[in-house]
C-alpha cells in the first residue's frame, strides 16, 4: 500500500505512511461524531418511557464531556496528520523533484519545455498539497467510516440500512463514470495553460526582437487567442466537474426519502418503534454529510490525476548513474564507431571514430549542422549514445556518474551562463573552494581584470540576471577565468573567443595557450586561421568524419578544410559595399 501511494501521489516513504495516519485520523474523527447520536438516542428512549432517572444524569453530563474531549483530540490529531505533514511533505517532494531533475539525462530536457517543468514543480505540487491535506484523507476516512457505521446499521435494522444504503454506490459510480471524461479535459487544459506559460515567456525573452519588427500586435493577438483557449477550457472543465457531482449530490439526498418511507411502512407494520426511525434519521443525514463532501473530493482526485502523473514521469524517469571512481589512466578522449540520434531519431552521428590525444589540441570542424557540438557534448556525457564507445583515458563515459565525470572537463560554450550574483562567485563557480586571491590570479589570466576594476563595485559588483549587465566579450572572459580556476585536464571549448575585440583576442589566446598546456583540447572551431597551429583536425559533415590529420596534411588533401580556408579567406576580403 505504501509503494502504491507513493507513486500515485508523488509521496515520499514518510509522506506515504503520514497518509495513512490521516486516514486514520479522519476516520475516528467522523466515528466520534456518531457518538452524540448514541447519547441522543439513549436520551430519547428515556424521555419516551416518561422521565429521565436521576442516577443518568451523570451519565449523560460524563457524556457530553467525554465526547467533547474526544472530538478535540481527533481533531488535534486530524489536523496533525494532514496539514503539517503535509506541508512538510510538499517541501521534500519539491526537493525530490529538483534533486531527480539534476540527475536526469538531458534527453529528458529535450521533451519537456521550461514551463512545463517549472509548473510540475510549483503548480502541480501545490494542488498536490491540498488534495494530500484534504481530499484524498477525507474522502478515504468518510469512506472507512461510512463503511463501519453501515455495518452497525445492518445489525440493528437490515431493512432500515438497505434503505438508507443504496444511493451510496450509485453516486459514486455517477462521480467515477466522469473520469476518463474529466481527465482528457484537464489534460487539455493543462496543455492550453502550458502552452500560455510558454507564449508568455517567449514573449519577454523575445521583447526587443518583437518591438524592432513591429510584431507586438502579432505577438497579443496569439497571446489572446491562447488565454481564451484556457478560459474556454477552464469553464467545460467547471460545467462537466459540476454536473457530476451535483447529480451525484442529489441522488445522495434521496436516500433521506427512501428512509423515511421504508421506516413508516414498517412502523405502520409495527416492525419497528418510532425511536428506531427517529435514530436512522438522524445518523442518516449525519452519515450523507461527509459523503456529499467525499464525491466532491472524488472528482477533485480525478481532476489532479494528470498532475501526479506528471510528477510520477519525473520521479521514476531513469536516471544516468555510474561509478563514482574515476578509473582512467591519462586523459585520452576516444571515440570509437559511434553513432547517437536525439529524441527526435534522426541519425546525427553515423560511425565516428578519431582521438583526441592528451596534450594536443584537437579542432572540429565542417559546415553547420555536421555534428560538431553533438560530439563535443558526448565527449562529456551529456547524452547517452546508441552505438559504439566514448572514453577517457580508458574508461568508458558511460559508465561514469556525470557529475564525477565532469570534474576532468572545463566548459567553453558560446552561451555562457552567469548568475544573477557578484563577479567573483561568478568566477568561483569554477572551483567552489578556491580563495578570493585564486579566483582573482584566473581572472587576471582570462584578461578580466581590466573591466572588473571598472565596474562600481568592482569584483562585488551584481551583474544582473544571467549577467545582463555585462557585455558579450566581457561575459565570454569570465567563462574562460572559471575554466582557469577548474584547472581540469580536459578542456572542450566552442569557438571560445568569438565575441572579442581583436585586442582582447590576441591576450585571451596567448591566455589559452598557457591553460591548454599539457591537456586534452577539443575545440570547435568556426574560423579557420584560429585552427592552423592545432596538433589534428576532424572534419565532420553529414554527422560523419569526412576528414582527419594535421592543417598541412589537409591543405594538401585539397578537400573540405582546404575549401574552407579558401573560402573565409575570401570572405575576410568583404566590405561593405552598395551594388
Ligand atoms: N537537442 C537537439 N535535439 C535534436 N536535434 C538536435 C539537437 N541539437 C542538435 N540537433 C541536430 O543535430 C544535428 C547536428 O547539430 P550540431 O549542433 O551538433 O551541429 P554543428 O556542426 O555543431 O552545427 P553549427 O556549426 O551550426 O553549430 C543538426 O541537424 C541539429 O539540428
């Protein structure tokens, strides 16, 4: 039962077993409020018979204490096992989920948009939160308690019972023949929401695009038609919820009527007295109450079983684990016949062979879209690849945990990512423990010092969200100080000085030539005079290494490196010019 909650609901083991405590709790809370009816129909009988004896009275006073004790502690602990636990709850399960998102592949990225995952996170969790605290333990606890008192009804009148017993399948057989129904319409709604979200994203990040070419009319008059969709949506969703349990509702009441007319004909029978029906009354009317509320419970359940079904693709998603002790002798990056397709199955790396020897610096090159990032990010495990072997030093990558695999490699990519944070943590990144003294010898080895020195409050200076308020060259040297602050043995780099000033381009390669020392290079390269003293050239077209040796070896070959070079050669010589 504890596995089944978990991964119905997103539970941890913890949250699992407070659930069935709640059950609990829920169901002696509405078998305690029976109690007063017992008191009453004691009374009653009493009164019935003419006087109520005088050595009862503190019967009946004990009573009425006791039962307003009981009802205080099973509400103290009702409240206990469902609110506190539960808000406990929504804080591990949302760690859980950010602590599983870190371990996932990013094939898993590839499918889900940012929206998507940041209302998994805060949206989904947060319904989550109040169908822990309230519906799901009310509606099993009303159920389990309904159960019990059925059962004590049957025993002391089966007639009375079945009358009053039968509406209850029915309404909920009416609640449950909405669910296919209700999920494919929130599962719509979830998607025209998801699809909001991302408009609205796309539409901030892309503000200065759209104003620069008049699209913002274009741009609200999608947005609109998106939000529409939500509303329309949002209201069938509202109309079909209520029309299912209100007749369910209302089917419910009847079992009032059926008891009323049952209990006079078999009073009229004499078959029972009038306390008799004057007692099921009574438990009747108390006993629809948290069942009216459970139908309503059951088919907010049903509603939320998209959401913790998105919650539950996340959690059981496999991660990519591996052995946490690097084994690899040297620094060697192999890659043997490999071949690797993302998500979308198209074949984007057919049979690639070639090393990138330790110590040498290997480029990659070729036209656009010939796999060049795809083999860098393989080299350091990003994707899992289908055919073939990467490995380091020996050691197959994949049998590497990412994160320890990630220790041998330092980062260059052309979007650097900055955090909204000082300078100097910016730059510590690279290596958490390292001094201020450290981080400030790899800045100055980046060329940063200049424009840090510079900057208001210099190396405590904010440099805003993703480091808005620095310019491109300047974000790209801060990229390269991390990578000189890792130090690693590995270095893959995506045409690192692409952003820079002529000035700052000769600094930052001689810089380069001091970090890449003695280590294994693989960098793709887009400019060719930035390539001709590298140690190998491979050259990939159509996700195929097309060619491979030294810049001369090539030159001679006189086959795609060569018209390359020839080409940008070329096109150096281009000026502005008006035809
Ligand atoms: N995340 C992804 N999901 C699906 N396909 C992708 C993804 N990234 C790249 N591709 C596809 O893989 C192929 C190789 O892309 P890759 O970025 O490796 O080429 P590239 O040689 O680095 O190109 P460029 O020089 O333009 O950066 C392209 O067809 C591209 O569309």
């Amino acid at each position: 039962m504890i596995e089944k909650l978990k991964h119905k609901y997103a539970l941890s083991e913890n949250g699992a077993k407070n659930m069935i405590k709640a059950f609990v709790a829920v169901t002696i809370a509405n078998l305690v409020l029976m109690l007063p009816v017992g008191l009453l129909y004691q009374l009653t009988s009493y009164l019935l018979d003419g006087k109520v004896p005088k050595d009862k009275l503190g019967f009946f006073i004990g009573g009425i204490v006791v039962v307003f004790l009981l009802v205080a502690v099973t509400t103290y602990f009702q409240y206990n096992a469902t609110f506190f636990s539960t808000y406990v709850e929504s804080g591990v399960r949302r760690r859980a989920l950010a602590e599983k998102l870190r371990r996932l592949p990013l094939s898993f990225f590839g499918k889900k948009d940012l929206s998507d995952l940041t209302n998994t996170i805060m949206s989904d969790c947060a319904l989550l939160e109040t169908g822990s605290s309230h519906w799901i333990p009310e509606l099993i606890g009303s159920m389990i308690s309904t159960t019990i008192i059925v059962i004590g009804l049957l025993f002391f009148n089966w007639k009375m019972a079945l009358a009053a017993v039968w509406v209850m399948p029915i309404a909920f057989i009416i609640v449950l023949t909405s669910r296919k129904g209700l999920k494919s319409v929130q599962k719509k709604t979830m998607t025209y929401k998801l699809s909001c979200l991302d408009g609205i994203q796309e539409g901030l990040e892309t503000i200065r695009d759209l104003r620069s070419n008049n699209m913002t009319e274009t741009y609200m008059e999608g947005l609109n038609k998106k939000i529409k969709a939500v509303e329309k949506n949002a209201i069938v969703l509202e109309f079909k919820n209520a029309a299912y349990v209100c007749s369910a509702q209302m089917i419910l009441k009847l079992g009032i009527g059926t008891v009323a007319l049952v209990g006079s004909i078999l009073l009229v029978n004499g078959e029972i007295n009038v306390l008799t029906l004057f007692v099921f009354l009574l438990v009747v009317t108390r006993m629809y109450e948290p069942l009216q509320i459970a139908l309503q419970n059951l088919s907010a359940l049903i509603s939320l079983e998209p959401s913790c079904e998105r919650m539950d693709e996340i959690l059981s998603h496999e991660e990519q684990t591996g052995a946490e002790i690097l084994t690899n002798k040297g620094y060697d990056i192999v890659f043997d016949h490999v071949a690797f397709a993302y998500d979308s199955g198209e074949q984007v790396l057919s049979d690639v062979s070639f090393t990138a020897k330790q110590g040498q610096v290997t480029a990659l090159i070729g036209p656009s879209g010939g796999g060049k990032t795809t083999v860098s990010r393989l080299a350091a495990r990003f994707w899992d690849i289908q055919k073939g072997t990467v490995t380091v030093g020996g050691m197959d990558v994949s049998k590497v945990e990412p994160e320890t695999l990630l220790s041998l490699y330092s980062i260059v990519f052309q979007d650097v990512t900055l955090f909204n944070n000082t300078v100097m943590e910016n730059i510590r990144i690279g290596c958490k423990d390292a001094t201020d003294e450290e981080v400030m010898a790899a800045a100055r080895l980046a060329n940063c010092t200049d424009f840090i020195e510079k900057l208001p409050d210099k190396w405590n200076t904010m440099i805003g969200e993703n480091g808005s308020e620095l310019s491109g060259g300047e974000r790209q040297r801060i990229s390269i100080a991390r990578a000189f602050l890792k130090d690693a043995p590995i270095i893959l780099m995506d045409e690192a000085t692409a952003s820079l000033d002529v000035d700052n381009e000769s600094v930052i390669q001689e810089s380069i030539s001091k970090l890449i020392r003695n280590k294994t290079v693989l960098i793709i390269a887009h400019r060719m005079r930035t390539v001709d003293g590298v140690d190998q050239i491979i050259v990939l077209k159509d996700g195929v290494v097309a060619e491979q040796g030294t810049p001369s070896a090539l030159k001679e070959k006189n086959g795609i490196y060569k018209h390359m070079v020839d080409v940008q050669l070329e096109s150096e010589q281009w000026k502005y010019n008006q035809v």
